[in-house]
C-alpha cells in the first residue's frame, strides 16, 4: 500500500511539474559556447514582456516545426533568451514559480560570474525541478525499513503484513487501529499560517550596529561571487571550536541610517545574504563551508554570524494597550517609494515596548499643522531590535516613504 501510495504522489506530481512548466514554454539547447553571460540585464527602455511569455514566444508548439514539436520531458533542461529588465530572480519567477530559486539558474550557467549582471540576447539554461521533486517524494528511512519488514520472511515479517492488511485481528480492534491510523494522516481544518516564512523573515535583514571578524576568506576557483551549493573557505575567530553542521548567517554591513527628523543615527543595514553550514575542519580556525541558502551573491569577506532560528510571527489580534509613535526612517533597497508587501524599518524598538507581532498604522505628515493626518496603510512588525525594528506592510492605501509616522494600532 505504502509502495502504491508513493508511485501514486510521484505520478501526480510529475503531472504537476508538467503544468507549472509546460513543453511549449521550451526549447532544447546548449549555451552558447565563448558567449559571455553576466547577470543583471540593463532596465527596459520599452515595455517589458514577462519572462514566462518571452520564453513561450522562444518554444515550439505541438503543431510547430519537427525541432521543437516534442515536448521535453520533466528531466530535460530548456533555454531562455534574457530580455532587457530581467533579473534571475524575475526569471526563476516566471519559470520555476519561485524566486528563491533562482540560485539554481546561477549554478545551471557557470559562465555567469556575477549574478547581477546578465545581458539582453544571451541564453540560460533553465535547469529541471524533476531532481528536487523526487528527493522530496523519496521514502524516509522508517517507510523503508517497513517494507523490508513486510517482505522479510518469518514471523515478525508476516506480522508487520497481517497488520498493514488488518488480518489476525478482531474487528473491535482493527476499527480501533484504523481510527488511530487515520488521526494521525488527519490535518487540523485551520491550522495557523504565518505572516512570512522563515527564509523572507531572515532576508529583510535590520538595522544594527553588528559586525564580525568571521568571513568568508575564499571561494571555488576562478569565483569571485558566490551562491547557493558553493563550497568557500571561512575563518571563525569568535568561536575556539566550531562543530561539523554547524550553520551561520553570512551578512554585509550597508549604508548607514539617519533618523530623517531628529538626524540620531541608529547604525546601519544590515542585508542577510544567506545561510552556510560548516562541512570541514582546518587549523587555526579555518574552515570549509557549502552554501545551503542564498539570497544575494557574497564574495571574499562577507561576515559571520551563528545562525539561529527565527521566530515566526503571526496574524493574531493586539491585546496589548501600548502608547508607541515614531517614523519609518529607512526602506529596503533604498526605494524611495514602498507599497504593500515591502520591508520597512522603525525607530523603535524591544527599550520602548515593540514587540513581535506588533501592528503599526502608517500616516503621512500633514501639509499644514492645522490639517489632520492621512491614514496611508498598515505594518507589522516581524524582528525586534533594542531601538529599530523590522516591519513589514500589510496595507497600503497609498504609497509610503521614509519620514511615515508610525503608531501603534489600539
């Protein structure tokens, strides 16, 4: 039953797989060989088609020439042609329907020596999800020792097999387990969903005064920017002994932050790049290192810090009466203009009573000081620090920038 189960997930979500990327969206190809790919094509200066059409327009069709008129299986890779304005993570997008994958074109393309330079024109093969799929789909170790259980023969064999087909067993009992089985494949009808998943709360980084003199001191041959399945070199100085799987955070330190009414500086961005975990021992605090999450490129002297796992926040009620005002004094990227769904960083933080979940409502100044406030939108906070928090926004009537009022929503 359990071998039929699992042939029957694989099989479903391989249809799957075949719909969120259909064979018409590819065509099979190598890339171009002395063709220089760098990673981040200039911005549009015409109206810019989505990457997923550009790369239907690129595929043949069932009905379309001899070349192209067989759909390539969910194993094979296809190739897109980059357009102005795309980006890999637009791309992956488009095409592998989530941009945290994009470190997967990167490591499809060696040619691609920095991520966020690529060209209008050049080719990128668009590596198969069918490899991922199938890790996900393969047994755990508990599942496979069951079936050599029930195959083994004996009498321990024929038990765990009287017991999967409910034979030996009176029908009080067989309900009995059948019921028991069946609470525990049972899923809660509304089970708490987070505001944001571990990884988008770890890549909207802070604002804070950390630095480290762990880095990153080297990475493969010939790499001078690095990514996600990456093997680097680092050096640890904060620890005297640092254990194998062990995980960091790997973080730059950005441009400093300025209070826009008061001029107080509250330190500096900091941007999370990724997560690595330690694969082997060196001397005197080195270290070899794979990359097993990546959200921006690092290079030689990107820092270190211990990883540890973030707390997830969710949409729940205040119940709290809090007295707390303040600005939104910085926005990520630096945008000048931020909507619904960007990170937003506060003056205030865990020293005037923020917490985790706390919601703000988002006002702009009014043009005169007789003139009442305007209600721009709403944020919630998801990191605290002692005197800055992280935030992102949950409503946004109108576009937000740095300089907001924040107050906290009663």
């Amino acid at each position: 039953m359990a071998r039929r189960s699992r042939t029957l997930v694989h099989a479903l979500s391989m249809l799957l797989l075949i719909i969120l990327l259909p064979g018409a969206a590819f065509t099979q190809g190598q890339n171009p060989a002395g063709e220089p790919q760098q990673n981040k094509a200039p911005e549009a200066q015409t109206p810019q088609k989505p990457a997923e059409a550009a790369l239907s327009e690129q595929g043949g069709s069932a009905s379309g020439p001899a070349e192209t008129s067989t759909a390539p299986s969910p194993e094979m890779a296809g190739s897109y042609t980059i357009r102005q304005g795309d980006t890999l993570w637009d791309i992956s997008n488009a095409l592998l329907k989530d941009p945290f994958l994009w470190p997967f074109i990167w490591k499809a393309n060696p040619s691609i020596t920095n991520p966020d330079l690529i060209y209008p024109g050049n080719k990128l093969m668009i590596p198969s999800l069918a490899p991922i799929e199938r890790a996900m789909q393969a047994p755990t170790a508990a599942e496979e020792k069951e079936e050599v259980m029930a195959e083994e023969p004996g009498e321990k064999g024929a038990a765990v097999l009287q017991r999967r087909q409910g034979v030996g067993a009176s029908p009080e009992k067989a309900g009995e387990e059948s019921a028991i089985t069946t609470s525990k494949l049972a899923l809660p009808q509304e089970a708490p969903t987070p505001i944001l998943d571990k990884y988008s709360m770890l890549s909207a980084g802070y604002i804070g005064e950390d630095k480290s003199n762990d880095v990153i001191v080297a990475g493969p041959e010939g790499k001078h920017y690095f990514g996600y399945d990456d093997i680097v070199d680092v050096n640890i100085r904060s620890k005297d002994d640092v254990s194998i799987g062990e995980k960091f955070i790997m973080f730059n330190r950005l441009e400093e932050v300025k209070h826009p009414v008061t001029g107080r500086k509250y330190g500096r961005l900091i941007s999370i790049l990724g997560i690595l975990e330690i694969v082997e021992k060196g001397a005197h605090g080195n270290y070899s290192a794979r990359i097993t999450t990546s959200f921006a490129v690092s290079e030689i002297g990107t820092m270190l810090m211990p990883y540890h796992e973030p707390t997830l926040v969710y949409s729940t009620p205040q119940t709290k009466d809090k007295d707390i005002s303040g600005y939104i004094i910085e926005v990520m990227d630096g945008r000048t203009i931020t909507g619904q769904a960007d990170i937003v960083y506060l003056d205030k933080g865990s020293s005037d009573g923020v917490e985790p979940g706390d919601r703000f409502l988002i006002y702009a100044s009014p043009v005169k000081k007789a003139y009442p406030r305007r209600l721009l939108g709403e944020t919630q906070v998801i990191i605290v620090k002692e005197h800055t928090s992280t935030a992102i926004v949950r409503k946004s009537a109108d576009y937000l920038e740095i300089g907001n009022q924040v107050e906290y929503k009663k």
